[in-house]
C-alpha cells in the first residue's frame, strides 16, 4: 500500500511518499528542465515554466512520472486508487488532461495549491491511454506546495473532486472523505 505524507517543521516543508510495487516499472530519477515542451493528447503542446524533479518512467520522451516536485516546492503525488476511480470521455467545455499527463501539466506551470485549484476547476481527466501497453492506472493524487498547505484530487463517477487535506496524508483506498471517516475513529487515542 502507498503511503504519500506532507510534514511541517520549524518552517521547513517535506514531501514524500512510498512506492509499494511488487515488480518495478524501471522508474528512476527523472529531471525535466524548464523549457520542456509537454506534448499533450487534448491540448496545445506547452513548455515548462518551471523544472521537476521525481521518479518516473520515460516513454517516447515523455516523463510519465510517479511523483515530483517543481522547483518551486510543489509536490504532487499518484497513489493507486482502484475501484472508485473513474475518468471521463472528452469533454468540450474542460481542458482535457488524461491522468499521466497530471502531474506534468501541473509542476509545469503553478507554482502553489491555490493555483492549482484554480486551474482544476477547469480540468476534466479523459480516458486516454498512453498506449497500448501502457494502459491508464486508477489513481488519485496528494498535492502540497512549500506553504505545507496540501489537497487530495480524485476523479469519480460523480467528477473531478478536489479536497482540503488536514490531515497531509494520503493512502490508496477509500476515498479519502473515508480516509477521514475512519482516521476519526483513533482521534481519541494518546501516546502511552
């Protein structure tokens, strides 16, 4: 099970996550620079305003990331979200983004979570595969910029969902207004 968490301390902000695969996908460090140029499916092709660093695959030039930060501190992670997980056909009113291109469309060009959730409200996330044998995975995503203010994204049948995250964790499943459901039933245990 993946784990992704956020931790504040002393005005010192912490990403991380970890990656419980049972076999690997040959993800390694991937740095994409500023300039890039994404080519999108559903949009015009863009150039990175800001560089990213995480681990990721890489097919036919195109970082498929699992997780990375942008230089300018904000971090997005995909954690596996099978089961409610839905994406979308093409929707001509949204700038439509399939799942893989997400995290690069978004460290590419904001800079914090307010952006971003500014910019999701104009997102659909559409049912386009990589390729073929590289299929779209179900995922949702944990989202934190320097400030350690955090979201959790996910796309269901009933839409696109984008939730304050007080808790700065994110796990695989439910989703994640039962994550807090059920951290809620520990919220009155203490330390020994």
């Amino acid at each position: 099970m993946c784990t992704s968490i956020v931790y504040s301390s002393n005005n010192h902000h912490y990403f991380g996550r970890n990656l419980d695969l049972e076999i690997s996908f040959g993800e390694h460090p991937v740095i994409t620079p500023r300039n890039y140029e994404f080519q999108y499916r559903k949009l015009p092709s863009k150039k990175a305003k800001y560089a990213m660093v995480g681990m990721a695959i890489v097919e036919n030039n195109y970082p498929l990331y699992f997780d990375a930060a942008n230089e300018e501190g904000l971090g997005i992670a995909g954690l596996n979200f099978a089961g409610p997980c839905h994406y979308f056909p093409k929707n001509a009113e949204k700038n439509n983004v399939t799942p893989f291109e997400l995290i690069s469309y978004l460290l590419s060009q904001y800079t914090t979570v307010a952006e971003v959730k500014e910019a999701l409200k104009d997102v659909s996330l559409v049912n386009i595969n990589f390729s073929e044998k590289l299929p779209l995975s179900p995922l949702h995503w944990l989202m934190a910029d320097k400030s350690g203010e955090s979201i959790v994204v996910e796309s269901t049948l009933s839409g696109l969902h984008v939730y304050d995250n007080p808790v700065h964790v994110l796990t695989n499943n439910p989703e994640f207004p039962g994550q807090l459901r059920n951290l809620a039933n520990y919220s009155n245990i203490a330390p020994a």
